[in-house]
C-alpha cells in the first residue's frame, strides 16, 4: 500500500513539472525547520490543504494550484520518512525535508516553501542517507 501512496504523491508532483534542474537561488533567510501536524504545517506554509490520504502512518495533502501545486506528507515515525523517501527515490522529484514531513514539487515551488517551512532540499537520485 504504501509503494502505491509513493507513486501517486510522486507522479502528481511530475505532473505539476517538478524534476531535477539546476540548484535555485537559496532564500536569504532560512527559518528552523518546522514541526507539527499536516494542518500547522500547511498554515505555516500558506496553505488550504486538501487532504487526499488520512492513515495512522501518513497523511498526505495538496496545496495550491497550477504550477504553484505541491503535496505535503506527514508521517507517524522517522522510518516511515525514511522508507517512503527511499522508495520515492525511483520515481524523481524535488522535496523539502523535515522532521516526519515531506513535501513534494517543481523546485521553484519547493525553494519557495523553505523559505516559510525552513528543511532540507533533496533531489532524487542524491540519496537520503540521513534518513536511513
């Protein structure tokens, strides 16, 4: 089941044109990374997210619209990062990394984002092995 929220978060994040380009301009400030639930996490973000999958492990939500669409995933457990991140590493993208949190986009988007959600920007095919 999870391979299947995998894919789906990812190849709705492709669909929006995220993928692997140059490195972005970093925001001048970067706040520390932020933390809490799906719902404080897309406040912070500036975001009305539509939830798309509420499960004990993960949930899972878009936000915005257009070129500017992005998912945000919060996960119950670092492993469940962790796995989810390795298994997303096959299907290419652009993600802002948190503490138990991930959201999925084009890399303006997701430069964008840390600017308000603050994290790590990862790409895939770069590795997670902070998340191991």
């Amino acid at each position: 089941m999870r391979k299947l929220l995998v894919a789906g978060v990812v190849v709705a994040a492709v669909a929006t044109g995220c993928g692997a380009h140059e490195d972005a301009p970093e925001h001048p400030r970067i706040p520390r990374t932020a933390s809490g639930s799906l719902e404080q996490l897309a406040r912070t973000a500036g975001c009305r997210p539509d939830v798309q999958t509420d499960a004990a492990e993960l949930r899972q939500a878009t936000c915005g619209t257009g070129g500017e669409r992005y998912v945000l995933a919060t996960f119950a457990s670092d492993r469940g990062q962790a796995e989810w991140l390795d298994a997303a590493d096959d299907y290419g993208g652009t993600y802002l990394v948190g503490r138990k949190w991930v959201a999925v986009g084009a890399d303006r988007v997701v430069t964008r984002l840390r600017g308000r959600l603050g994290g790590t920007v990862e790409r895939a095919g770069e590795g997670h092995a902070g998340h191991h």
